[in-house]
C-alpha cells in the first residue's frame, strides 16, 4: 500500500501564504500594467490633440485676447518710457531731424510783455469731459467716486457689462436709471486729459499759466455731456453755477471773461447765452444784458454749429468712418458672433440714451446742406495739398488750389444712399418707396439671436426693407428717417433739441429752450462790443455722406451698415470705404463749423441784431514731422487741435486784451466763403 504523507499544520500554512503572497504579486502586476496602458492611452490623445492643434494653426478666438494684451503692455510701456524720458530729449531729436524749434507760445508772449487779463472759461465738449460714479448697483461696489468715464477706462475692462449698465441713461426720461448716479469731475482736472497721455485743455491751460493765469481766473465749466443741454440745469444746476462762477471772476478781476467752448461745448454755451438772460424759471434771469456785461469774446473751437453728418451715421448704425472700417477687416468682431458680446449693439443702445448726442444732428435741411441734385460744396474734390500762403487776405479770396479740376459733382445732399450707384444717379433714375406707410412688426432678434434689445427690434423685416428701398436721404427727410427707426429716442429729442430755420424770430413760440443751441431759430445776445470767432482745422478729409447697403444678418444685427466696398474709381476721389469726404478737421465740415461766422453772423443780421464783430479763424493741418511730436504742434484735427501753437497764440493774446482785428481778422484756407455764397438763406 502506498504511504501517505500528512502535512503538518505550520507546513500547510506556510504553503497557503506562499500562494497568497503570488497571487497578490501578479494582482498588483496586472493593476500595474492596467494602468500602464491607461497612461499610455491618455498621453496617445494629449499628443494627438496637440497635433490637431499645430495642425489647425491661427484662430481668431485664441489669438484676439493675446492681440489685445499685447497692444495695451506696448501702449502702457510707451507711456511708461516717454513720462520716464527727460523732457529735453523729445525736443533735442526734433530739433536735430527738422531745426530749432519755436518757443511754446506763452514762453513767447511772456517774452513780449504779455500777462493775464480776462478771466477765462473753459466749455469742454462731448464725451472729453471725466464722469465719476456716486451711487451704483451691486456690481459697481467700491467704485464711490471713482471715474467711470475718463481716465484710465479701468472698469470698462474689469466689468464691462455693469460699466454699459451704469453709464447709459433711462430709456424713457434720459435722466438717470433707479438706484445710479453719475455726476460729472469738477474742476481743470475734469477735462485737462481725456486718458493718461491724451491731452485735451492741459497744452492750452500750461500756456496760459505761462502769462500769469492760475484757477483763480480759470474754470472748467464740467457738465453731463451726456443729458440734454436744459437737464443739466433741471438736475444739476450746472448752467446757474456757470453764471455765479463768470460773475465772480468779473467782479473780482473787474474784466469780462473770455469763453472757449470746444466741439459740442459750443452748441451748450449758445444755448448757455439765451438761457442766461430768459426769465425764470425757465431762464436764468440774468437780463437782457447780462452778455454785453460779463463776456469779452466767444471763441468757438472746433464747433458744430450747424450739426454734422457723423451724427447721423452713429445714430442710424453705431458707426462712423473708423468703425465701418474695423467692422470690414474683421466682420464678426463688432458684431454678436465673436465672444457673444455685441458690441455695436451696446453702443447703439448706449449712445441713442444719450440726449446730447442729438443735438448734433444737422440743422437747416437741405436749404443748408443740399438736396438730392445740389450741395454747396459740390465742386470740391480731393488733391494734393497746396502749400501755406503767408498772404492770408489774399488767400481769403482765392483759396481753391485744393479744388483741382473738376470733372464731376458730388450729390453730397444725399447725406444716406442705398447703393453707390444710387448715391450717383440723376434723380430721374431713382425708384423710391415711402417708407413711412411700411408695416412694422416685431423681429424674432430678441429670442433666436441673444441680441441686445434696440428699437430695431420693434420694426420687423418690412420695416427695415421698406427703409432701404427708399434709396437715398437728404438733410431734409433724415428727421423722418430717424423718427421712424427710434421713434422713442426722438421724442425725448424733439423735447429739447429743433433743426429747423426760423421764418420769424418774434414768433412766441421760439422763446422755448428747443431752440437755444439751434443758430437759424435763435438770436445773438444783445452785445454789440461781444466777439463771436469760429476757430477750426482744414485740409484733412471729413466725413459728410454715406453709402448704406442691409446688413447680411438684419434679423440678428443691426440692420443697416456702411458699404465700404464703395470707393471712388480714381484715385483723387473723394468717396473712399463708402465715405464721402469734404474738407474739415475729420469731424466737423467746413460747412458747419463757418458758415454763421462767414455769413449768417457776419453784420447786423436777423439771427446778430446787434451786430457782434464775428471772425473767420482756420488752421490749415500739418502732421507732426516726427513720433517724438507726439500730436503736433499745427495739428487740424478736432481734438488734436487743441495743442496747434498758432490756435493757443491766438487764445492767449485775445485773453491778454487783443481784438480780432489785431489778431489780422479773417484767415481762411478753405472755401467757406464761396460756399457760404451758394446757400440762399434770408437774413
């Protein structure tokens, strides 16, 4: 028999743990090697998506951000390095590429024996002026007066939704929103610089600093630029501090103030000059005389008198020339199909709570501005630009080297075309509808487009079509233009706001603060020995008719956009990215900023019974000859004008007791004159 052999017990256990432990071991070789595959797996995918990645290259969306973070470090290390420079360095360059430079002109004056004598008033215009928040909702905590406008733009960034919340108006009243107050900076700091680096008055008030002024004989007359010129007295009271303020320098310097209201800030200083001497409470009951008692002169920068047509174009589309452009290059970056923001909705619905905005719409119809076959300025064209002529009484008379020869008229009284060949067609050629008559209706925008709401919205696809197929628009039909497609805007606007030519000054009805700021349905103060001067830039293209086509997303959009494949077929043309351009200071044309100092002003005149001296004071536009100028010194344009040496020359001798006569009267580069002539108005 076979002998079995039994385990001992320690044995059998020791056995038992020894397959334990192998099984264990090969358990854990398994997990090890499950896992192994798992990480080799997931690296397989992060270098596949990589892959993808290199292979799909640029995209708008991962590359924009970097785009905007890379120009604002250079633009900050700019400003950096050119506030770290030592000042004499800017100067030394520019004088080693171009020559000596002249003395800055208080330096100058003060060489000549020239002090301060008028007190001086500063009128800033629109949006150049800082607003600062005093109450807010929840997303604006902690920023209890901090700027919300001017400045650095920090919270535009940081929130900017609750930024748009908080600087747009009411809808309704175009006063403030429930629960939010801004209110504007005060003092020379309010509109000294727009953005650090960006001067607005700082060159003007240094200079004037240079002969003797400091802020006891200067004031930044800050309002709310956005608010309607009368609101600002109704929740501010800032036209009766303006009074009490010139009155108090008069008193105390024994002298009249000199006013300098730029950009919009004129149209609010005119308005200004008739509320003052209104009875109240309408008025400011200063008396009829209360003009000829405290002011030495008016010098108008850079204003809008009659309006302008980019008013127009921000009001119908968000857009004027630069932004049609941006929205050209890159199409989905302003619009509601990048980063979901609309941005052009924002500014639409933003801009069109802004009152004051519509004080700029142009004036006078198309008696004015031109109709559908004539405008004043229908001979100019664009052409090299003519060198300066010292002679600047024989220039008055014969400034027409920027003309050229002339091959074909410009319709520019078709303010908005739908098309390019219908901004140029005989008016025989054109099919109108009325569009008034369209049915509207509201659009699906709000519910499959996550739009942000605009009165668009309340019109529907007939409405806008029928605007469009209307074709073209003249100062004169504008007006119905925007009633139809704002209607709410416009009412608050036709409150405080007309743009019409009065028949009969006498008329009671013009007595209404409507029509203070318009200059054909109001008077001049009575002032005899007042002077009116209208100071702007010329030789740079401004923007004065558009060609519109619809938008090819009008049910998610805004509707209607600037065609900027419209240009003109030679190369002087002046129809360039659906623009059409006259000469001016790239905002406001010659047309509007002259006109009433060359002829509706000029004299005794029904709008100037008085017959207040008025003068004609271009600045013909240089560029800067180098980056060092930074914004020049003989700059044209609207704002960089502010800095152009012969313009503060002119406001510094006026301020130390010069007339417009010793400054040599009238100087004029431009055609004012001579389109001044064309335009048949009754004074």
């Amino acid at each position: 028999m076979p002998v079995v052999r039994r385990k001992k017990p320690a044995e059998t256990e020791k056995n038992s743990g020894s397959e334990s432990e192998s099984n264990i071991n090969q358990h854990v070789k398994a997990e090890k090697e499950r896992e192994e595959e798992t990480i080799d797996k997931k690296n397989g995918r992060v270098k596949e998506n990589i892959r993808k990645k290199k292979k799909r290259g640029w995209s708008c969306v991962d590359s924009c951000y970097w785009l905007i973070g890379f120009v604002c470090t250079v633009w900050w290390v700019v400003v950096l390095l050119y506030n770290a420079m030592p000042s004499s360095l800017p100067q030394y360059v520019t004088e080693k590429i171009t020559g000596p430079m002249s003395d800055p002109p208080g330096l100058k004056l003060k060489k000549e024996g020239l002090i301060a004598k008028h007190p001086v008033v500063f009128v800033p215009g629109i949006v150049t002026g800082g607003l600062e928040l005093w109450e807010g909702h929840q997303c604006a905590e902690g920023l209890f007066r901090k700027r919300l406008w001017g400045g650095t733009f920090g919270e535009l960034y940081k929130r900017p939704l609750c930024w748009v919340e908080h600087i747009s108006l009411d809808n309704e009243t175009g006063l403030d929103p429930p629960g939010i107050r801004i209110r504007p900076v005060t003092g020379l700091v309010a509109a000294d610089y727009f953005a650090p680096g960006y001067f607005v008055w700082a060159v003007l008030i240094a200079n004037l600093a240079r002969i003797g002024y400091e802020e006891k004989n200067m004031y930044m007359a800050a309002y709310d630029w956005r608010i309607s010129f009368q609101n600002t007295e109704v929740r501010d009271q800032t036209l009766s501090r303006i009074k009490s303020n010139i009155e108090s320098m008069v008193a105390t310097s024994g002298e009249k103030a000199v006013i300098l209201p730029h950009s919009m800030g004129v149209l609010y200083f005119l308005h200004f000059m008739k509320w003052v001497e209104e009875p109240a409470p309408m008025g400011g009951g200063g008396g009829p005389d209360w003009c000829s008692k405290h002011i030495k002169a008016v010098m108008n920068i850079g204003g809008p008198f009659l309006g302008v047509p980019k008013a127009v174009s921000g009001l119908f589309s968000a857009e004027a020339k630069d932004i049609a452009v941006a929205r050209a290059i890159a199409p989905g970056f302003l619009d509601s199909d990048l980063f979901r923001f609309q941005t052009l909705q924002h500014v639409m619905r933003t801009s069109r709570s802004w009152d004051s905005t519509m004080s700029m719409i142009p004036k006078g119809g198309d008696t004015i501005w031109g109709d559908l076959d004539w405008s004043p300025e229908e001979d100019y064209v664009t052409s090299k630009r003519r060198q300066r002529d010292n002679d600047t009484q024989s220039e008055r008379h014969s400034a027409t080297g920027n003309l050229g020869s002339q091959t074909k008229s410009v319709k520019y009284g078709r303010i908005i075309s739908f098309g390019k060949d219908v901004a140029e067609a005989p008016l025989s050629e054109i099919e109108r509808i009325d569009f008034l008559d369209a049915i509207k209706g509201n659009n699906v925008a709000n519910t499959t487009c996550h739009d942000v709401w605009t009165e668009y919205h309340d019109m529907g696809i007939e409405g806008i079509r029928a605007v469009a197929e209307h074709k073209v628009y003249t100062a004169g039909s504008i007006l119905d233009l925007l009633n139809f497609v704002a209607p709410k805007m416009m009412a608050r606007g036709g409150a405080h706001f007309s743009y019409g030519i009065a028949d009969n000054l006498d008329d009671p009805k013009y007595k209404h603060y409507k029509y203070w700021s318009n200059p054909l349905e109001t008077r001049l103060p009575n002032a005899p020995d007042m002077e009116i001067y209208s100071m702007y830039g010329v030789g740079l293209p401004t923007e004065r008719s558009y060609v519109y086509k619809l938008s090819p997303t009008a049910e998610c959009n805004i509707p209607f956009q600037i065609d900027t494949s419209a240009d003109s077929e030679d190369e002087d043309g002046c129809l360039k990215d659906g623009v059409y351009h006259v000469d001016g200071d790239e905002t406001v044309p010659v047309l509007s900023a002259g006109f009433m100092c060359a002829k509706g002003w000029r004299g005794k005149t029904r709008f100037n019974p008085s017959g207040s001296r008025t003068y004609v004071r271009e600045y013909d536009h240089s560029p800067p000859a180098n980056l060092l100028e930074g914004r020049g010194t003989q700059s044209g344009a609207h704002v960089d004008i502010m800095g152009n040496f012969a313009l503060i020359e002119d406001i510094l001798r006026v301020a130390a007791g010069a007339t417009g006569e010793d400054l040599g009267g009238d100087r004029v580069y431009s055609d004012i004159f001579k389109w001044s002539e064309k335009i048949n108005l009754q004074l």
